[in-house]
C-alpha cells in the first residue's frame, strides 16, 4: 500500500516539473518573438535632407528637395506634397496653389509678397505604404519689390468729387502730397485737394467741373506702398462730366 501511494506522489511530481518546464519554453518563446518584431524597426517609408533654394523676389522660383528613404528597399510612390502660406511667421498657415505643374516648386507672384512660406511632404511608397509628413522651416517673408498702381476711379458729379484708390496699401501722406495727384483739362491744372478716408482717396477740385469737358487725372510716381516702392508709372484716368 505505501509503495503504491509513492508511485503516485512521484508520477504527480514528475508531471508538474514537465509542465513547469514547458511554460518556460513558451516564456523564452515569445519573449524571443517580441525581441525580434522589436528589432526590426519601422516599415514605412521616411522623408530625409528636406530643403530649399532659389530666389524670394516676385517671379522667381522656388525648388524644395529631399531623399526619399524606405526600410524595405520600396521606390516613391505618389508622395502627397503641399505649398501652405501665411502672413505671420508662426501662423496660422493656409493652403496655397504653388502655380507650377511640379509640386517641388512654388512660383512665387505678387500676391504672396509680405508672406510666408511652408513646403509639407508625406512619403508614400509603390506599396502604398504612407510614413509620417515631414514640413520645410518656414520659408520669408517674400519681400514687397512691386508698386503700386491706380486700381479704381470714378466721378461723381454731384459732390464734384474724383474718387480711386490702388492695387494695395499705400503711404497716404504720399497721395495727399499736392504735388503727387493733380486733374488737368486742356493741358492746364484744374486746383484741388487730396484727402484720404473709409479705405479711399478723394480729390475735390476747387470749383465746380464743368458738363461737357473731358478732364484728365494723373497721379505721379512720388506715391509710394509701405515698403518704399514707387507707383510704376504715371496713372492716368480721363473722364466727361456729363448730366
């Protein structure tokens, strides 16, 4: 009887050392899985050296490059590019169309002076497999070279008053300067003022124009944009002074 209850005990022993021993090979197991799958890093495909270069002025263009890189040997796919712009450095920026049929590059055109400037790609590879999107340093602000011209006139008669303003912000002390705005008939200076408010410009004449005259307005390249440029040349706007 003893020896049977021995037997027993040791088969029972000798079962929960197998066990115990094949739990730590699971362990080992799956720690070694873990390790592995650990090792070996992302799958995605990244984007490296992002720069760029070219001239900031009106009408140049400006060419971004980079390095494509992908940990399993991928080629580029359709990578997502975008052009963002603002007016301050910090934001917030704002979708722009980079004029140009590369997305690499960005025409810059008067519109965007005094702004700046982001370049955003997102790598994708021939897998489609998309990494994470990676931004340009901000890129400006692009210098205001340009100046201005006359954009908007109009006559109205009954405050015999000539009204305009300009394709942008001007120094308004420039305009209302007597020798910068001046209305002619005939070749001979009809006497006026200048004076500047609500957003517009308004030259009133001394005296009452006359129904039937053709009166010419000419404002001179002393009037100038915030950053110093001169009015590209001399604005001209003729009119009749009808009924």
């Amino acid at each position: 009887m003893k020896l049977k209850h021995f037997l027993l005990l040791f088969l029972v022993f000798t079962l929960l050392s197998a066990c115990s021993e094949g739990e730590d090979f699971l362990s080992s197991s799956s720690s070694s899985s873990s390790s592995s799958t650990t090792n070996q890093g992302s799958v995605l495909p990244e984007i490296q050296d992002l720069t760029w270069s070219g001239d900031l002025s009106v009408n140049s263009i400006i060419n971004t490059s980079y390095t494509f890189f992908d940990p399993q040997g991928d080629t580029e796919g359709e990578s997502i590019k975008k052009w963002y712009a603002s007016y301050n450095y910090d934001g917030p920026f704002f979708p722009v169309d980079n004029n140009k049929t590369d997305p690499c590059e960005f025409w810059v055109f008067t519109e965007h002076q005094n702004k700046y400037l982001k370049f955003e790609i997102t790598p994708v590879d021939d897998k489609n497999n998309i990494g994470e999107k990676v931004t340009s340093e901000v890129i400006g602000p692009i210098p205001d070279t340009t100046g201005p011209h006359l954009n908007y006139f109009s006559f109205w008669r009954y405050s015999n008053s000539l009204f305009f303003d300009f394709s942008e912000i001007v120094n308004i002390s420039s305009v209302v300067d007597s020798t910068n705005v001046k209305l002619y008939l005939d070749g001979i200076e009809i006497p006026g003022v200048t004076s500047y408010s609500f957003s517009i410009f308004r030259f009133a004449p001394n005296s009452n124009l006359e129904i039937g005259n053709t009166y010419w307005l000419k404002v001179y390249p002393g009037v100038e944009d915030l950053a110093g440029n001169k009015l590209k040349w001399i604005g001209l706007a003729d009119f009749v002074v009808t009924y």
